[in-house]
C-alpha cells in the first residue's frame, strides 16, 4: 500500500472520527486486497498461535487470531481502562521529564507462529476500532525456525528475521493492506507497533508448503488438506463463504465453516469449485462431508480429476446423490493418479469438508522435494 508523505508531518491523518454512537462499523476503512483469496497461515484452525509478545496491557495478544470481526462496547471498562478486542499496549513514555515523547526506535511485538509454515503473499493489519490508539506505524518480519521453538529461542541472536514491511504508516479504524514479495518460506512473523498502540486482528496470506520428509513419514495422507499444501483455484460461486474452507483440517463446526454458494436459478448449470494438489498424488478413497449444511447442502456431487495443467479431466465419482448433515465415504474402485481435482454440486448447495486419500507419487515427492529446498535456501 503507498501513502502521503505529508502523513509524515501531520501524525493524526490517519485517525477515524471518535466512536459517535449506532453502528461501529459504519465508518470502518475496508481493503480490497487480491491476496485475501490465499489461506490465512495465521489461521487458528491450521493451528497457529500468539507465543510471545512484549506488552499486553489493556488487551491481550491471542485477539490478533480470533477469526471473527473484532466487536466493539462502547461501555465495557475493565480495572485497566477500556476492554477491546484487539491487541493493546500501555502508552510508552520518555526516558525523563526533557524527554517526554518515546525515542524514535521504540516499539512493541508480538510473534506469531504460523499454523502452516509457507510462502506469505500479503498482510492485512486490522485496526477496527482502533481510532485514537492505533499505531503510528507497523513493521513486519518472518523468521524460518523448524520444530516447536520457545519464545526464548525465536528471540535468541542467532535467529535471522527477514523484513517483509519497514516501518509504515497505517490508518485507524482500518483494514490495512501489505503485499509481500519474498520467495522463501517461514513459520513466524514478528509484527511491531511503532512506537505502541492497539491492533485487532492479523491475517497473513500466503502459499503453504509442507515438509516433504512428514509427508513421506505419514505415507498415506490427506492429499488435499491446507496443511499439506492443497490450494483452492477458482469456483461459480463464493457467495456465502470461502471454498478453501473445503479443505480445511478437522470438521465443520458450523453452517458457514463450509463452502456454501447462493441459490441457482439457470437450469443446466451446476456449481463447482477447483483444487490444486501440492504436487501429484494417487488417490485410494474420498470423504465428502455436509455437516450442518441441511436445507442447503449441494443434492448431488461429481468429482473430476486431470493429472497436470492442462491434462485431460476424467471421473472419479459419478454424480452421487447426498445426504444432508451427513458424513460419505467412497472407495474407489481403482487409484487415480491427479495433481488437480474439480467437485461438482448439482445443482448447488454447501460442502462442508472434502478429503482426498492417498500418497504422493514419486514424481510428486521429487517435485515437492524441489520447491521445499529452493525455498529454504
């Protein structure tokens, strides 16, 4: 994102309008940011967390994940000061009475480990509700450090952190955007608070990419998960909620944790979303799950598979008839050998969770190998 330098010059151009009552919403800065389309590496349900942060005062680290918008109460006060759903630290002061103002290097993190390590494409810093104490600006850094390091360790010298944003302005009240452009892959990002302030949420978007040595150690796999690095392509339809959520780990826990698209109304079209392996797999056995999806789950499916770009689409299960809120499993009479897969919901409706078992060819795995070490290098 670029900004005014006479921002520079003037520290309040940012800020929103004081909280005037009726929706808290109304006047909030939304972004429209391509990148958004990508997984959110920093998704609780990948499994990522908040582990260390420097100050949380008036509001605690973990906010930053929730996955709901922020909420505002305009008379929720705490035995702190005013509770928000954010990230908040206290108002860092001077080192003396001549020296009031914090100096120009001061600032807050907080680390976040990503819940599937990956390539980051973009970076939204929230703000939402944030109108007098946001940041004055933002920095954001990523680290590589395999395993499950402690805070301590992700703090220690050695640890080589990668500046993806230098210190930026951002505007209160807002969701702010970042386009990322480092081909490597990282397992934590450090966000900074220049020189304090409040944040409401982070999203970090981006490209997983697993460690080819577990995927082997596993043998057979989910070959479509998020966590193994299956990415959602394109879809007819994204009217109620994203298709990646498909592919997601774990079940449905309720009825927009799914991919549900808006009624159709043209006879002889159906609804269909598109998946890209993380490289080529066999598959033995298909799972579709509808749960919670009951008047709407999709009536029929059909799913397809093509074995790269531009190889020919062929089937894997005929178009099946459904069972609302229910659970289906299909063994395939005969492995099928793909690195895309497209399902069909005829003639539309909800999918709340689709897995692909199998195991990585060896050319997958060599592929996989590949991308893993030209990205670590």
């Amino acid at each position: 994102m670029t900004f005014d330098p006479k921002l520079d010059q003037d520290p309040h151009a940012n800020d929103a309008a004081p909280y005037g009552g009726g929706d808290p919403y109304a006047d909030y800065r939304h972004g429209d940011f391509p990148f958004t389309e990508l997984v959110d590496l920093a998704d609780r349900r990948l499994g990522a967390g908040v582990v260390a942060a420097n100050d949380e005062f008036f509001a605690e680290r973990e906010n930053l994940l929730v996955r709901e918008r922020a909420v505002f109460d305009p008379e929720h006060f705490g035995h702190k000061g005013k509770i928000m759903d954010g990230w908040e630290t206290r108002r860092r002061r001077g080192a003396d009475a001549e020296n009031v103002f914090p100096a120009p290097e001061d600032h807050d993190w907080a680390i976040v480990r990503l819940g599937a390590p990956g390539v980051i494409r973009g970076i939204v810093v929230d703000t939402a509700h944030f109108r007098g104490n946001y940041p004055q600006r933002v920095s954001i850094q990523a680290a590589a450090v395999e395993g499950s390091p402690s805070p301590e360790q992700l703090l220690a010298d050695d640890v080589k952190w990668e500046e993806l944003v230098p210190p930026t302005p951002v505007r209160g009240h807002a969701a702010n955007g970042f386009e990322i452009d480092a081909e490597h892959r990282f397992t934590h990002v450090r966000v900074c608070q220049h020189p304090d302030g409040g944040i409401a949420r982070l999203r970090v978007h981006g490209e997983v990419v697993p460690d080819p040595e577990w995927l082997e150690l596993l043998g057979t796999l989910d070959l479509i998960s998020v966590l193994n690095g299956g990415v959602y392509e394109d879809a007819s339809d994204k009217f109620y909620s994203s298709p990646t959520q498909i592919i997601l780990p774990g079940t449905s826990r309720k009825m927009d944790d799914g991919w549900e698209n808006r009624r159709r109304r043209v006879r002889g079209t159906n609804d269909w979303v598109r998946f890209r392996l993380a490289a080529q797999g066999a598959v033995r056995a298909v799972e579709i799950d509808t749960a919670y999806l009951k008047g709407n789950s999709a009536g029929w499916i059909a799913l397809q598979g093509r074995n790269g770009d531009t190889g020919e689409w062929f089937e894997i299960i005929p178009r099946t008839r459904l069972q609302p809120d229910t659970p289906h499993r299909f063994k395939l009479p005969a492995q099928a050998v793909v690195t895309h897969v497209r399902l069909d919901a005829f003639p539309d409706g909800g999918v709340a969770r689709m897995r692909l078992h199998g195991t990585l060819t060896e050319e997958g795995a060599a592929a996989l190998r590949r991308r893993f070490d030209e990205l670590n290098g």
